[in-house]
C-alpha cells in the first residue's frame, strides 16, 4: 500500500471512530439491564450495523497503526514481512470472528441460550 493511501485510510478509520466509540460507550451507559438489554439492543437493524462498522474500523485502524510502526522500527525485511503477514492474519481472523459473533447476536435475536 501506498504511504498516500495508508495515512489516508488511517485518518478516514479515525475519524469513523471518533463518532462510532462514543455512540457505543453512551448506549452502554443508557442500558439499566446491561446484559440482556445489550443483546437485544444490538440484535436491530441499525444498532447492528453501527456495531459492525465501529469492529471494523477499529480493527482496520489497529492493522494500520501497527504495520507503521513495525515499518518503521524493524530494520530486517524478512523479518518485517513476515511480522506484517502475521498481523494482517491475524486482523482478519479478528474481523471474522468479529462478524460471526455479531451476526449470531443478530440472528438469536438478542436471546441467551
């Protein structure tokens, strides 16, 4: 990825989590039964959705802001390349994992079983 395009989708996640964290941080706060009000919260349409950007973008942000640092702190290029290879692994593993627990909130219906 171009430098251009990297700080560029940095500060775009950035500025996405400036207005997703709070959002989430206060409906938390707001919720008097914090464990079934959450699942039922998050199992609608567009508290779901707002969830999965927030996830995604702060995983995209943590993917970048690590891969800048290991560029510029690592000086073997094996061994940077194979610790970039590990963290983009393992942010998509994260997004997955991330995705799949949202959609099962979502398809429970916000019910514990």
């Amino acid at each position: 990825m171009k430098s251009a395009t990297h700080w560029r989708h940095q500060r775009i996640t950035a500025f996405m989590l400036l207005f997703l964290l709070p959002w989430f941080f206060s409906t938390l706060i707001c919720m008097p039964n914090y464990h079934f009000d959450i699942l039922t919260h998050f199992s609608k349409p567009i508290p779901a959705t707002g969830l999965i950007l927030m996830v995604l973008s702060s995983i995209y942000h943590f993917v970048l802001g690590v891969t800048m640092v290991v560029e510029d702190y690592v000086p073997h290029l094996k061994v940077r390349q194979i610790i970039i290879q590990t963290i983009y692994a393992f942010g998509l593993i994260a997004v997955v994992f991330s995705i799949v627990c949202i959609i099962n909130i979502i398809a429970s219906g916000g019910r514990c079983s």
